[in-house]
C-alpha cells in the first residue's frame, strides 16, 4: 500500500516536473519571439533612419516611412505565426493535420474571401509603384484627405473636418495623388470688362515676384508666376488663368496668399472685382420701339415717378 503510494507521488511529481518544463520552454519561446519582434522593428526603423538622412529628396522619405510600415507588419505577422506552430509543437500537437486542415479551409475561404485576397493583391502593387505614400493628399474615389497609414489591406485617410476614412486597397480604381513631385496653384481671377487686360496681368506678375522674395512663402514657391491669359469671357467678369508651381502639399496655402495680396493689390491700384450683374429686358415692339419701363424709387417713404 505505501508503495504504491508512493510510485503515484512520484508519478504526479514527474507529471508536474514535465508540465513546469513545458510552460517554461512555451514561456521563453514567447518571450523570444517577442524580442525578436522588437529587434527587427527596431532594425527596419534604424534603415529607414539612414537611408532618409542620406537624402534631401522629400519622395524617398515619404516612400521610406510607408515602406518601413509595411515591413513591420509582416515581420509582426510572420514571427507570431512560427511562433504559435513552435508552441503548438511544446504543447504535444501536432501542426501537421492542423496545416493541412488549413488549406483546406483556406482553399474554401479563398474562394468566398476573393475580396481580402483583391485587397491584399491591390495593395501590394499601390506599395510596388509607389503610387501613395504615408503623409500625400490623395483623393480616392469619392474621398479625399491625407494618408496616414497605408497597409497591404487599407488606406487610412482624414479629410480637412477630420474625419477618418478606411478605403480597402481592392476597392481604388483611380489613385488622385495631390502632392506627388510638386504642385500647381491654380487661380482664376475674374476682372471687370472695362479694365485693362495687359495692366491686371502685370500686376499679378509683380504680386507673384513679391512673395517668391518672402521669407516665408518663397521657399514654397518652386518657379515664376505662369500666365495662361484670357481663360473665358464671364457674364460678368473677364477670367483671367495663372498658375505658381510650388512644393508638394504648400499649393493651397500659396493659393490662399497670393490671393489676399492680389486683392489688396487690385484695391490699390483701382482694379475692379466685378460682382454678378443682371440684364432685365422688357420686351421689344414689332418695329423695332420698347416699351416704357416703369421705375418706382421710395423716398423716405413718398413715392416718387
């Protein structure tokens, strides 16, 4: 009887010796995987680093940090994924059925999950090409705003009201990236008929000439003010079309400057901004006479003809 009481002590000791060594090798296979997440971060961040201060060039930098991003995430997944084989491994099961299972199951998913496989595809050649970058002002579709996150499966963007938009990859057909190499201010300025066309384009050469030798606005400003002329004849205002090409992401906030001194500048110089007018025809007799057309003004009250 004490034997036997003893071989079942002895039997629950091992039993429990060999479950603490299988949760402590489960333990250090985790904490290894984590560390190594964490080396490969830090190591892919410390690339990006000194390919980016290596060059001046703000498109590299751009495709640098987006690229630095993505690599993250699969190293993430990819170190999880052996590690959770290697644990299932510890624990005694075994990862050979549950693999084939897997594809199986992946094989059936695969084709009622053709949508996250477009994404992923998509997203992978949007990376490849280079066609959006973390910190670019895209328009994708019926939104807009600036990247702030790219990933094989989404676009994360937020519109000027802040609010945040998530476009999955497989969805964009059409990539509008705004802030690509360099951009154009594009203005329209609207002029009275009776003003002289040469005179108003002068003086919006000068105003451009101006803020090319600001401190603040001439370092956003990438060439000369350039004059596309007379665009159309408004119904009330002479359009006149220029455009400055400036540094990618600055073309709104020269837009908006050039805009203000251009005003003041018109104010100035006697340059009209015409508002909208209206024509009231009053009808035409048959021998070429029109008819009276009656006016009525209110003079502190009397009426007056």
């Amino acid at each position: 009887m004490k034997d036997d009481w003893i071989s079942e002590a002895l039997a629950l000791w091992h039993g429990l010796g060999g479950f603490a060594m299988t949760a402590v090798r489960v333990t250090l296979i985790a904490l290894v995987a984590w560390i190594v997440v964490k080396v490969l971060h830090r190591t892919i961040r410390l690339f990006r680093q000194r390919l980016t201060a290596r060059t001046d060039d703000r498109e590299a930098v751009k495709r640098a940090e987006t690229l630095g991003r993505v690599f993250r995430y699969i190293v993430s997944v990819v170190v999880t994924l052996v590690a959770s084989m290697v644990i299932l491994s510890e624990l005694g099961i075994s990862v050979a059925p549950i693999l084939g299972a897997a594809g199986v199951v992946g094989l059936a998913v695969g084709f009622g999950a053709q949508t996250l496989v477009k994404d992923y595809f998509s997203g992978f050649f949007i990376l490849l090409e280079n066609q959006i970058r973390q910190g670019d002002v895209v328009q994708l579709g019926d939104h807009s705003g600036v990247v702030e996150q790219v990933t094989l499966r989404f676009v994360q963007l937020r519109d000027y009201a802040g609010n945040v938009h998530f476009i999955p990859n497989g969805s964009i057909s059409v990539v509008t990236n705004m802030t690509f190499g360099y951009a154009n201010a594009v203005m329209d300025i609207g002029v009275a008929y009776r003003e002289d066309v040469d005179q108003v384009m002068a003086l919006m050469h000068e105003v451009a000439q101006q803020m090319r030798r600001d401190d603040t606005y001439g370092p956003r400003i990438l060439g000369d003010l350039e004059m596309a002329g007379v665009d159309q004849w408004a119904d009330s205002a002479v359009v006149i079309r220029c455009r400055l090409r400036c540094v990618p992401i600055e073309q709104w906030s020269v837009r908006r400057e050039y805009l203000r001194r251009l005003k003041k500048a018109f104010d100035e110089a006697g340059i009209e901004i015409p508002y909208p007018h209206l024509t009231i025809y009053a009808g035409q007799a048959k021998d070429g006479s029109a008819p009276a057309f009656p006016v009525q003004a209110r003079v502190l009250g009397t009426a007056q003809r």
